[in-house]
C-alpha cells in the first residue's frame, strides 16, 4: 500500500504560546489599588462635603426661617396692643369690668428672666356694630346703670365668659359676657361706663360704636414638644383662662427660639399717669429717651413708668434643630455678652424695635370734656 503524500501541507509541531502569555505584575496590581483607593476617596470626600454643606444650608435656612416668623408674629401683637376703638391709647377712658388688666400695667406688660417675656392686651378684630340702643333718649338723661343686653350685628363673635369692650370714641367698658343669645351679649357686671347709643334720636346710625373681642397674647419661651426650646403663645381672651400661664399653657409656634430679651422705650416726657386716674392720657412726644428692662421700670411704677412705653426692643436668639451643623463651637454675643457655647449648633441673633401705634397721647382738649350730648364731665368715673 502506498502512501498518500499532500503537496504544500505541513504538519507543524504544537508551538510553546507560554512566553505570549502575559499579565500584572504585584507591583503593578498595588499600584492600582492605590490608584482606585484614591479616587473612591475622592468621591467620598466630595459626597460628605456636599452633604455636609447641604446640611448646614438647610440649617441656615430654618433658623432664618424660625426666627423671621417669631418676630412677625410677636410684631403683628404688639401694633395691636392698646386698641380700645376709634380713640386708642388710654386717651380713651377705660373702665375694667373684668378684672382684664393686671394692677399698675397698661397695654403692654412683660417678666425678666433667663429669657424674657411679654404681653400684649387690647380689642382685635374688626368689631360688630351696637344695633340697637341700650336705652332710650340721649343727652344729659342717658342713664349709666342700663338694664338691658347689647343687641350687636354679629353674635357669633363672642361666647360665654369671653372678654369683649365696648366703645365710642369717649368711653371704652371691658367686660366679661355672662352669656349669648343669638345677637343679643349680656355683659357680666351691673353696669357700664354709659347706656351706649347706636343711633340718635331721629335714627342715624352712630358707626363709632362697635363691640370687639378683648384679649391679652402672651410670649414666653420654653422647652417644646421635640425637646427643643421654642417660642410659645397663650391667648386668654375667656375669664376661664384667668389662672393660665405661659409656661404652663402656652401653644407652641416656632420651634428653634432658644432665648428672647426685651428692652422697653419710655418716653421721659409723658406725666406717666395710670388713666383711671388721667384719662387724658399720658401725654409725651412718643420718643422713647431710653430703653430699659420690665424690672428697672417697675422699680419706679409708682410713677407711672408702665404706662410711657412706646417702643419695645425685641432680641430673639434662634437656634438649628440638629446638632453638629458647625465644624466645631461657634462663639456667638446676644444681648451684648459674648458666648463660647460647648455643642455645635447654628445660632443666629435677631433683632428689631417695635414702635407701638396706639400709644397714649395728651389731648390737652379732650373730645368728651367738651361734649355736650353725653352729659360726661372732667370728673367722670368708672362704676364700682
């Protein structure tokens, strides 16, 4: 047999691939682990900075945030302190049926303290027009002891045991409501300053004469819910909330307000006289000569002090929610003292001076002097 022979084919032997293989080295694996390390390190450090920073802008925002709204709110109350009707200020003559204003504060009132407090009291409200008269005829023969209830357009203003005030532009009473009956208010004392007209003997309305809602607001500042310290608010506007406190009752409504310290501005120039005794007012340009703390100016209420304030000036210290905002303690001064703190939370001061507008004023020729149709003389007084 022969063999078979294929021309231009050759079988080769298997070639040795080994010295074709390649791969790394353990230097060069090292080498680029530390290459990897250094970048995923990188990437780490840009994730914790922009959380960190995203963090403290959040921070920054809410304690800016918190401490804009406490002052708006605190602001808001105190322009309306001091409103008892067309006339505000105690240059209206207010008689205090209910007990409504502690002894020898007028519409603003306040406590010293770690962190301060203060209130505010007057009508708020656009009020309900009297509807009808409390008696008839008018002039010297009003009468002062009137039998019957105040007839108002909105009943729905006013429950019971609320306080509420009555006003023309002459006389204020503040009174607490026994009860409603509809439109019909009858006010808890005996009596009131005067039988108040709601329209005069050929029937024109008199539109001065209107009954409002009466509250005092208070804000104090105290641990909240979260256990963080916050701003509180307690509204007594029933003689039911008589014995409440702020500490004890208040509502919280900003969290994040660590402290507040007021200052008051007293007008030097104003006679400082407590109305029921001036009911002119208590005069003065409505400057305030100096600013000074709730305890320096009773140290001298016998003079009236509390009845000059014109001005408030409000400092709020607001603090972050989260702790550790800050790369470390952040010194800070509030209220004129410097602060190292030992945490690292953002703080931020805020403050502002609050001019109040209803504000006694001296009229040297008050309206109600010289009036004729309500029979009321310089030496009216309140009924006891």
């Amino acid at each position: 047999m022969k063999s078979v022979k294929f021309p231009n084919c050759r079988i080769s032997p298997a070639r040795d691939n080994s010295r074709r293989q390649r791969g790394v080295t353990l230097i060069e694996l090292m080498v680029a682990l530390v290459v990897g390390l250094l970048v995923l390190g990188a990437l780490i450090k840009v994730y914790v900075d922009m959380s960190s920073m995203y963090r403290f802008n959040e921070g920054l925002a809410r304690v800016q945030e918190n401490g804009r709204f406490a002052l708006e709110f605190i602001r808001r109350d105190a322009r309306k302190a001091g409103f008892w009707g067309c006339k505000s200020g105690f240059g209206t003559t207010i008689c205090d049926q209910a007990s409504f204003f502690p002894a020898n504060v007028g519409n603003v009132s306040g406590a010293d303290g770690l962190s301060d407090s203060i209130s505010f009291r007057g009508a708020f409200d656009s009020g309900t027009p009297l509807e009808e008269n409390m008696e008839s005829g008018n002039g010297p023969s009003i009468a002062r002891d009137p039998a019957v209830n105040l007839v108002v357009a909105d009943g729905s203003l006013f429950a019971q045991n609320d306080y509420a005030v009555i006003a023309d532009c002459e006389v204020a009473d503040v009174f607490s409501i026994s009860s409603v009956s509809g439109t019909a208010i009858d006010p808890a004392p005996a009596r009131l300053g005067k039988a108040y007209q709601a329209e005069d003997e050929t029937g024109s309305k008199y539109n001065d004469v209107r009954v409002w809602p009466a509250r005092e607001t208070t804000y104090c500042i105290r641990t909240g819910a979260g256990g963080t310290p916050a701003l509180f608010r307690l509204i007594k506007s029933n003689t039911s909330q008589s014995a409440h406190t702020c500490a004890a009752n208040g509502i919280e409504i900003v969290e994040g307000i660590e402290n507040m310290q007021i200052l008051y501005g007293v007008d030097a120039d104003a006679s400082g006289v407590d109305p029921s005794a001036n009911p002119d007012g208590s005069g003065g340009d409505g400057i305030a000569d100096r600013y000074v703390t709730w305890t320096d100016l009773t140290q001298t209420v016998a003079n009236g002090d509390a009845y000059k304030i014109v001005s408030i000036r409000l400092s709020l210290l607001a603090r972050s929610i989260e702790n550790n905002l800050m790369t470390e303690p952040a010194p800070y001064t509030f209220n004129g003292t410097p602060t190292t703190p030992t945490d690292r939370y953002l703080r931020k001061v805020f403050t502002t001076t609050i001019t109040l507008r209803n504000v006694p004023r001296q009229d040297p020729n008050p309206d109600w002097e010289a009036n004729t149709d309500t029979g009321l003389a310089a030496t009216f007084n309140c009924p006891t």
